[in-house]
C-alpha cells in the first residue's frame, strides 16, 4: 500500500489546485506518509511488548504485499537482527541494496553484522557507502570512526568522530558524545605535543 501511495504523490506534483495555487502532492502525500506512521507505530508497539516474531510476520506480508519496496526489507532485517536472526537479517538487508542501492540504512545495518562476525574490512566497506549516500547518518559516523580509531588509523578517525559529535542528538548518544569528546581531546593534546598517536590507548583515551 505504502509504495502505490508513493507513486499517487509523485504523479500528483504536476496538479496545482485552481482556488489556491497549490501543488497538489501536499495533499497527496498525506497518504504515504500516513500509511508509512502506521505501519511505524503499530512496530514500535510490537517492540515495546517484546514481540518481535509478530513484527516479523507482519514485515513479511507487507513484503509480500510489495515485492518492489525496499524499506520494508530495512525494516525486516532491522527486526530479524533484534531477534539474533543474523543470516535472515543480512538476507533482508541485502535484498532491499538490490532494490534501491542508494539505501544508507541497509549498509549501515551490513556493516553491523560484518563487524559482529569479524570482517572489519567489509564493516569499514559498508559504512563508507553508507556515508557517501548520508553524510549525516549520525550511526555510520560513529562506527566508522570508533573502528578506524580502534584499528590505531586515529587521524583517519578523528574527521568522522567530530562530525558524529556536531549532530548526535545528546539525549540518545549522550553517553557515546561523552566518551568520544575525551578520546578527541586526548588525541588532540598528543598531536599538539608532537606525539604520534595510535589512537589504542597509548598516550590517550581508548577508542570510543
């Protein structure tokens, strides 16, 4: 339902209302980006309640319902990565980037799995798409840079950290924002000392 919604808007762009001069996929939109609300809300309940295998059934039909809409597989992935269904989850993820490649949320999540099971090349891989299709995606800034500090690459590192710290919103990463603000100050106190830093705990703070 959601992706028909979409389209309906899409075509509406090129209508503008008589009376007032208005495009008319103002009004259009309201249908996907209600549907898109409910389908949100009804999850977020789900999760609230711990049902995930709910959530999952539901994904599926939508799934089933819309074989072209790639959200939905994000949205499915997300789910199944939840519950520990890992090799489902990456399924799901990598089917949605077949659909729509431009799909930060998909490289994002790959690149979770990726570092999970110890393939740090490809997480690095995965976050990098998923910041040349987002730069803001406030996640992939952290991981990226928290991976590159880890792996003793901090000036590599310190560009995405700083940048993760400009936009995360405080009252959901207020603890990442204060481990990265130390690990930024002690990196650069070393830098300014003349030092090298390595950037794994050697003259500064661990990695974030």
């Amino acid at each position: 339902m959601v992706h028909p919604a979409y389209e309906f808007a899409q075509d509406e762009v090129f209508v503008t209302t008589p009376a007032m001069g208005i495009v008319n996929s103002w009004r259009a939109a309201a249908l996907p980006i209600g549907l898109g609300l409910m389908l949100l809300v009804g999850l977020l309940q789900i999760f609230r309640l711990g049902r995930l295998k709910d959530a999952a059934a539901m994904l599926e039909r939508a799934r089933e319902a819309d074989p072209s809409n790639a959200m939905v597989r994000v949205e499915l992935g997300t789910v199944r990565l939840l519950a520990g269904e890992d090799a489902l989850a990456r399924a799901a993820f990598e089917d949605a980037l077949r659909l729509d490649p431009g799909l930060a949320m998909a490289h994002h999540s790959l690149g979770l799995l990726a570092d999970k099971e110890g393939r740090e090349d490809e997480a690095l891989s995965h976050w990098r798409a998923a910041l040349e299709r987002d730069p803001g995606h406030v996640d992939a800034l952290f991981r990226l840079g928290s991976a590159l500090a880890r792996r003793g690459r901090a000036d590599e590192a310190r560009p995405y950290l700083e940048q993760f710290v400009a936009r995360a919103p405080r009252e959901i990463y207020a603890r990442q924002v204060v481990n990265t603000m130390a690990w930024l100050k002690g990196h650069a106190e070393v830098s300014s000392q003349g030092g090298h830093s390595r950037g794994d705990g050697v003259g500064v703070r661990d990695p974030p």
